[in-house]
C-alpha cells in the first residue's frame, strides 16, 4: 500500500526518510531515479543509508513502469521516492491518479522559479506538475512530518 509519494532531489537521506518512514510505519522504500539506478555507487550508498528494518527496492523509471502491478498490488506501507519531477510525471501518466505527491526537495537551477525554500521549478517542471494536478492529484510542500504542509497546485499557475 503506497502511504507515501515523495520527489527529493537527495532520495533518501537521515532525518527526513527516518521521521518520513517512523510517522507512516513506512516497511518498504521504492527509490525510482533512473540515474541512481544505472550508477553502482549511488546504489550501494542508498542501500547502506536505509532504516535497517525497511526494505529498499531501486528501479529505473522505465523498469518501475514494468512493475506497476506489483507496485499496486504491495501489502507493505510503502513510501515511493522520486529524484526528479520529469520521472513522477512520466511514472503517475503511465501509473494513473493518486490522492497526492509531496513535493520534498528540488534543487534551485538557472531558469527555476522558487516556491518554498526547498522548492524550485523549471517552467517545463511547472506544466508538468500542472497536468500531475489535473489528474486529480493534490501536490504539497512539506519537508518533514512536523512541517507545516503547504498545498502547491493553486501556486502553479
């Protein structure tokens, strides 16, 4: 059961996934970063920084695609962590709709419009988290738990 859609630039890392994966009795971490998952470095360091009691799970975006039935069909509360808007948006099209996707961290770059102190998007991030909200998902901004969550679809326009 997915309890938890998260896009994090970092992917998992300390407190964040600690107090993310304590508040929701998250069992199972499902990190879709396509880079992460061709790169043997990044797989090992993510395998070496999860909850020693959470499962942890690495796929492409193409190859989390493939799995969507086992991805629906999970009994485990289940957190899913994206690097990057362009891979959940490519995902949650192929996917279908959930209730919502918490917006964690990504990145300030050249041409990227600032809507927290943890959130910047480019303007093809932006239409792309336009059409997420389209779909009927409610897209929110909110670094830990015991943050205040800041709903990001009427931001977007």
């Amino acid at each position: 059961m997915i309890k938890l859609v998260r896009i994090d630039h970092r992917l998992m890392h300390g407190q964040v996934v600690f107090s993310w994966t304590k508040s929701l009795g998250i069992e199972r971490i499902v990190v879709i970063d396509t880079n992460t998952a061709n790169d043997e470095f990044k797989r090992m360091s993510l395998k070496l920084s999860k909850p020693e009691d959470v499962k942890l799970s690495l796929f492409t975006v193409d190859q989390a695609i493939e799995r969507i039935p086992k991805i629906k069909a999970l009994k485990d509360n289940t957190m899913l962590i994206f690097g990057n808007v362009g891979e959940t948006y490519t995902f949650f099209k192929a996917f279908g709709p959930i209730d919502e996707i918490n917006y964690g961290g990504i990145l300030d770059r050249p041409g990227a419009k600032r809507f927290s102190n943890a959130i910047y998007l480019t303007d093809k991030e932006v239409e792309q988290s336009r059409e997420l909200a389209d779909m009927g998902i409610t897209l929110y901004m909110q670094q830990v738990p015991t943050s205040k969550k800041e709903i990001l679809n009427n931001k977007l326009s």
